[in-house]
C-alpha cells in the first residue's frame, strides 16, 4: 500500500471518537449574544418592527420573519414505524479476534473499543405515544468503525410478523390507528390488526412474542436485542457462515404487568426514556453482551425450519450462543432532535466482513430504510448529518441534492477519469474494499413460497411450551385483552381456530375469555423437533442483582429514621436507590429524633413507578399512614403486581391494613423476620442486615408470580 494510500485509509478509532467527532457541530450559548442566523447580533427580539406603535409589521424586519420562517418549518416527517424512541452514545468492546469467521474490523481484537449509537423505540405508536404500551421494541446499533459504519437494526423480539418484505405494507397499515378515526394510538388491540393476522398463519409465533411478557419490557435496559434476519459472516479467506445476532442485558430481562403498564402509560408516558436517562446520569451504564450464533453453510439445511425464514429462530439449545462482546452506553444525547430524531439506521449498511442472505424479509428491508430516510431527511445528503457521518473518510463522485454540506475539490467526478488521477479509486478486498459475497443463485424468476416456509405453528407450540405457568397465564390474558377488544366476532372466532393450532388448550382459553365457540382440537400439522427452549423463558434468565432498581418508602411524621437511614445506606451499597414517600412534600420528623426528607408526594409519583415498597416502623408514622387511602393503595397495588414489599417494625400493621392476603406476615406468631413469596417483614428486626439482605433477593427477583392468583386485591 502506498503511504499515500495508507493515509487516506488509516484511522484511529477509539470509545469517544465519535463524541470528539461531534464536538465540531455543538452550539454552546454560554456568554454569548443572541444572533440572527447570518451572525449579526439582534438587539430587540420581544417586538416586531412596526409602522408606529400602533401600526402594521414591516416585511423588512428579517429578525422577525427569519425566527417565524424557521419556527414554521421545524417539524419533519415522524418515522413510518419505530417513530416513538430514545437513543444514547456508547461503545462496543470485542471479547476476542473473530477473525476465523469475519474481517469485521470492529471484532479482530480483544479489548478493541469502537463508539456507537443506539435508539430503542416502539413500533406502532406516533411520536409523542407513551412507551409502556404492549409492542415490539426497536434495538437499533450504529457501529462507527473504521471502515466505515455498520448497522445492527434489530427487535427485542426475535421473529417477525410477516416473510415476506412486500407484506410490510399491509402488516402496517393493518395495526396503525385506523384510517377513518384514527383509533386506537399505538395498539394492536382493534379490529384491522387481527383480521391480518387471521389471515396470515405466519403471523402464530411472533404474536406469541408480543402478546408475552417481552411485549412489555420493565426497561430498556432490561430486554434482549436480536438481528431477527440471518445474516452472514465472511473472513479474510472469502469463507462465508451464517449468523444471528443477540444482545443479552447484563440486567437479566424483565417485564411490566399488563394492568402496570396502562397505568404507567398515563402516570409517566416517558417512562422508558426517563429510566434510560436516568440510569446514565447516575453512572448505572446500561450494559448487553452480544451473542452470535455461527451455523455453518453445509449445515444450512440441516434444522426443521429454514434458515431464511425470518418467522423462526435458532433455537439455543440446537446452536449455541457464543459471546463475542459487550455493548455499553455512557452518554445521553445533547440535543434530542439532532441526534435521536436525525440518526439514519440502514441494515444495508455493512462493512467487510458482513454480508446479506437470500431472506426475503431481509432483502426488502435492504430497500426500504434508505427510501424512507430519503423523504424523512429530505434528501440524499443525510449523511452529512453528524450523527450519521462515519468515522471513516468518505470520497466518492455523487454530487449536489439538498443540503449538501461537502465542498467536493477537482474537476472530475466521474470514474474513470484521467483529469483527477483516477482518484476516488476503488479499493481491493486487501485495502478493505467491499465484495460481495460470491454465493451461487439459480431459479426461475417466480412469485411463490418456498415449501420450507410453510410451517407456521410448530415454533409458536415451541414457545408456548417453554413458558412457565404465569408466564402462559399472561399470554392468555393478553389474547384475552387484545381479542376482547376487536368487534366482530366474526374475526375473534377465526383467531381462536388459529391458536388451537399453537396449543389446543390455548384456543380453547382464548375462546372462553372472547365469548367464541371452543374450536375443535386438531391434530398438530408439524411438530418441531424440541419439545421446549428453556432459553426463550424469562423466568430462566434472572441474575442475582438489583443495581438500578428504585424502592419507595413510605413515610409519616413519626417514621422510624434508623430504619429508613440502614435502608437507604445498604440498597446503595448494592446499587439501588429509595425515594421516601409522603402525603407532602417536605421534611418529616424522626420518632427517635433527626429528619427525614420527602422526595415525592402521593400527587407525584404512584407505585406503579417503583420495583418494590419499604415500610418502616414508627407508630405515629404507621398510624397515620394506615388512615390515609393513598398509602393503602400504594401497597395494594404494588402487591397486586406481584412486587416484592417489605416492613418493619409497626410497618408491618400497614400491610395488615391493606387488602393484601394469602401470605404470612411478621407478628402473626412469628415476631422476627418473615420473608414469604416477596413479602419481608420483621416485626421486630433484630439484625437489620439480615432481614435487607431478604429483601434484597426478593427485590432482585423482580416480580413474585406466585402471588398472582391473589390479585382479586382491589387496586
Ligand atoms: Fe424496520 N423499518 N422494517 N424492521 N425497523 C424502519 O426505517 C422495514 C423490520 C427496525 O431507530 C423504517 O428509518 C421493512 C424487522 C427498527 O431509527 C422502515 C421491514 C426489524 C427500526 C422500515 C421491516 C426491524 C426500523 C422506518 C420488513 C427487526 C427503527 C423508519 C419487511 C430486525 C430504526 C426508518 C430507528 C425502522 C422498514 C421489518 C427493525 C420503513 C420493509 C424484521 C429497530 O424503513
């Protein structure tokens, strides 16, 4: 290679360069006067220029039309799907070369870091929709690496609806709000969605996943991440090999309850979005590994699904995840718009080293993101956009369009060309130039299914049969919800017969909770080779911690201030955080003296934005709480959502004031501490350390399913 040619191509990237890379394009207001948009400073921006006091605005105030000019023309286009979302900065760090299988440059080494962006997002709901609604997530990752940017678009969910990219536009339209009302906003739970999904048996296993706990994610931080299409890796050599993507959250994956969600969703409809700011600013950066699965291309027809068949996964147990990586985000966006709304993702673009297949869901999205950002971004010059900008240098001959920001020198901007040296030349696979991957293709040009396509139930029984009991409890009540809710029964009748398929028993539990006739039980059409995945089980993926999770202590005048104090000290130890909780906001006086400082009042917050609830003792406190409803059903619901409570002292007569039952508390007998299906209590605490560290694990377990059938609590 030429020095030349050396320093065209070599960069240094490391976890900040994009950061740095962005520093040219921030605006600090800091000391500065207020301009006009050509840099002369404005004197007077509260009154237009007028023809006497009284009189009429002059057109030759430019001050004026320039701030209403640019006023009126803010808004863009939101996104056709995925519009409501939230991004972050961070970096990828390799684990180990893999180079045996791709000549990715951001996966040659170990400890390798490379910057990225991340947007989560819903799918269905407009921009301004809340976050908690039931809905696949969007897990999109832009790859700033040095040659060039690589997009990793994926889903919470690891299948999709449809096979078949040409059906996006139906699926779409089907479960947007519908076109004469435009109702509901950012549900599926209407008429039009499940007549397209009566309609399309392919659709079984992905609303499986959706109408599942996954449909609800407690936090982004807290859900998994998958590429959904098969991609390919190739190595230096020009080997190709299948593979899958998967990001596993440090956190373990957890969810939301049906009933929390939709209370949440009008409590704090930036709940998500909070919690992911939130978790930065206080240093808990959220953390995902990312896992592949390599398949071999000889092996390609070996599985009972195909493996371009974006309705199936590849079932961990079949191949196993190999863990390459860890994603972690660090920063918060500066601007919300220049970065979250102007961000551009493509799963078209790779870089060498990663490469398509033939799956035809895959072969439409390589079309259609770029398209759309075309009308989007208003022009071919997005890329232009900082955020979207590579790292990488970028030379080519395409020229003009809107907005373009590059001063392109020479004469020449064609190829070949002799004027200008020949320069932008193509590079060889060795300079890290682009090849497609040489794959044999041969049919007749045809529009038609594969035979291998047509299994559409045996995964969907799959995943049906890898649920523990409450997690198959909520997917029915979710059917029973989503269903109730379509009109004709006509169609509610057609999506019963179709779940009898998935699981004879889950039709007939649909059919009950719908008001439809049992379909009769059929034969399973084809059944796939596992019987159950345990890896498709939340219940399976629980680590032991609750770094991030957000207790709320209810409080009176009167509270018992060690206890608060020993709680506060130790779930910080642990990486958790409280906020004390009071009819007012204020300081409310220690029992044994010293002040306690409310954070949030009953009117600010609700237990629907806490992971688990501390009472402490102190009789006054207690008693005032035990008259005030707010509190009582602060714990009702928070026990109806199956989240871990705990008390102490005469803490434990507020939960025995409450509507909650079916557990064993403290000072019923036993006086120490009792810890029973997430319920701690120690009417006596004796060691505080040991009845925290119950607590802890119950916190750490997130939700207490077991209590379930309990929930005729009111709340
Ligand atoms: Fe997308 N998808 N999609 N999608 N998708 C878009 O591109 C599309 C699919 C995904 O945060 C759009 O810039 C087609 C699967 C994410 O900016 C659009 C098909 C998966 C995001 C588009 C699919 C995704 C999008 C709308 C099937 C999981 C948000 C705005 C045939 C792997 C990215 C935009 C962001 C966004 C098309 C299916 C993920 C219209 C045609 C499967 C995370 O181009």
């Amino acid at each position: 290679m030429s020095e030349q040619l050396k320093k065209a191509t070599h960069i240094d990237v490391d976890e900040k360069s994009k950061l740095k890379d962005l520093e040219e394009f921030r605006e600090y207001p800091e000391g500065q006067f207020l301009t006009t948009d050509q840099g002369v400073r404005v004197s007077e921006t509260d009154m237009s220029l007028k023809a006497g006091e009284r009189g009429p605005t002059l057109l030759e105030d430019f001050h004026f039309r320039e701030k209403l000019t640019h006023f009126d023309h803010e808004r863009i286009p939101e996104r056709i799907v995925h519009a409501r979302g939230t991004g972050a900065h961070g970096y990828f760090e390799c684990y180990e070369s893999m180079a045996e299988y791709t000549m990715a440059s951001f996966l040659q080494e170990a400890g390798k870091k490379t910057p990225v962006f991340v947007r989560f997002s819903t799918v269905v709901g407009f921009r301004g929709s809340a976050d908690t609604v039931r809905d696949a997530r969007g897990f999109a990752t832009k790859f700033y690496t040095e040659d060039g940017n690589y997009d990793l678009v994926g889903n919470n969910i690891p299948v999709f609806f449809i096979q078949d990219a040409i059906k996006f536009p139906d699926l779409v339209h089907s479960i947007k709000p519908e076109p004469d009302d435009e109702m509901p906003q950012a549900s599926a739970a209407h008429d039009t969605f499940w007549d397209f999904v009566a309609s399309h048996p392919e659709n079984a296993h992905m609303i499986m996943w959706v109408l599942s706990d996954r449909g609800i994610p407690r936090s982004y931080r807290m859900m998994q991440g998958f590429g959904v299409n098969t991609f390919r890796f190739v190595n230096k050599q020009g080997k190709g090999r299948f593979v899958k993507f998967h990001w596993i959250p440090k956190l373990g994956v957890h969810s939301l309850v049906w009933d929390e969600a939709q209370k949440i969703a009008g409590k704090d409809p930036d709940y998500h979005r909070r919690d992911l700011y939130e978790a930065i600013e206080e240093g808990h950066y959220p953390e995902y590994e990312l896992g592949v699965q390599i398949i071999e291309e000889e092996d390609e027809h070996k599985f009972d699904f195909d493996l371009l068949d974006a309705t199936k996964i590849v079932p961990e147990e079949q191949v196993p995840l190999k863990i390459i990586g860890k994603l972690t985000l660090t920063s918060k966006p500066d601007n919300f718009f220049a970065e979250v709304e102007q961000v551009a993702f493509c799963p078209a673009n790779v870089v060498p080293g990663i490469d398509f297949t033939n799956d035809p869901l895959l072969q439409g999205r390589l079309f259609s993101y770029l398209d759309t950002q075309l009308i989007r971004l208003g022009g071919p010059n997005f890329h232009e956009i900082p955020i979207n900008r590579p790292l990488a240098p970028y030379h080519n001959n395409q020229r003009d369009g809107y907005h373009r920001m590059t001063i392109n020198k020479g004469k020449s901007a064609y190829f070949p060309n002799t004027v200008g040296n020949g320069d932008p030349r193509p590079a060889s696979r060795e300079e890290h130039g682009y090849v497609h991957y040489t794959e044999k293709v041969e049919g007749k040009k045809i529009r038609a299914r594969s035979d291998s396509f047509k299994d559409f139930f045996s995964q969907a029984t799959l995943f049906w049969n890898s649920m523990t009991e409450p997690e198959k409890e909520h997917i029915v009540k979710a059917f029973h919800f989503e269903v109730g809710k379509v009109k004709s029964l006509e169609i509610r009748q057609r999506i019963a017969d179709m779940f009898a398929n998935v699981d004879p028993e889950l039709g007939r539990m649909i059919a009950e909770g719908v008001s439809v006739k049992v379909p009769e039980a059929k034969a399973p059409q084809k059944k796939s080779r596992l019987d159950k995945s345990p890896a498709l089980s939340q219940a399976n993926k629980v680590p032991d911690t609750i770094e991030s999770r957000k207790v709320a202590i209810l409080a009176a005048n009167g509270v018992n201030a060690s206890h608060v104090e020993q709680l506060l000290k130790l779930l910080k130890e642990k990486g958790a955080s409280a906020k004390v909780v009071s009819m007012t906001q204020g300081t409310l006086r220690g029992s044994g003296g010293g002040e306690v400082m409310v954070d949030k009042s009953y009117e600010t917050t609700a237990s629907v934005l806490f992971d688990a609830v501390f009472v402490p003792g102190g009789r006054e406190s207690v008693e005032a709480l035990k008259s005030q409803g707010s509190a009582v059903h602060f714990i009702n619901e928070a026990f109806r959502h199956c989240k871990p409570i705990a008390a102490t002292g005469e803490g434990v007569e507020l939960l025995k004031a409450s509507s909650i039952k079916g557990v064993k508390l403290s000072g019923e007998g036993e006086k120490g501490l009792v810890s029973d299906r997430g319920v701690v209590t120690a009417a006596e605490t004796g060691d505080f350390g040991q009845f925290f560290e119950a607590f802890r694990k119950a916190i750490a377990q997130h939700r207490h399913w077991d209590r379930e059938k309990k929930e005729m609590v009111p709340a």
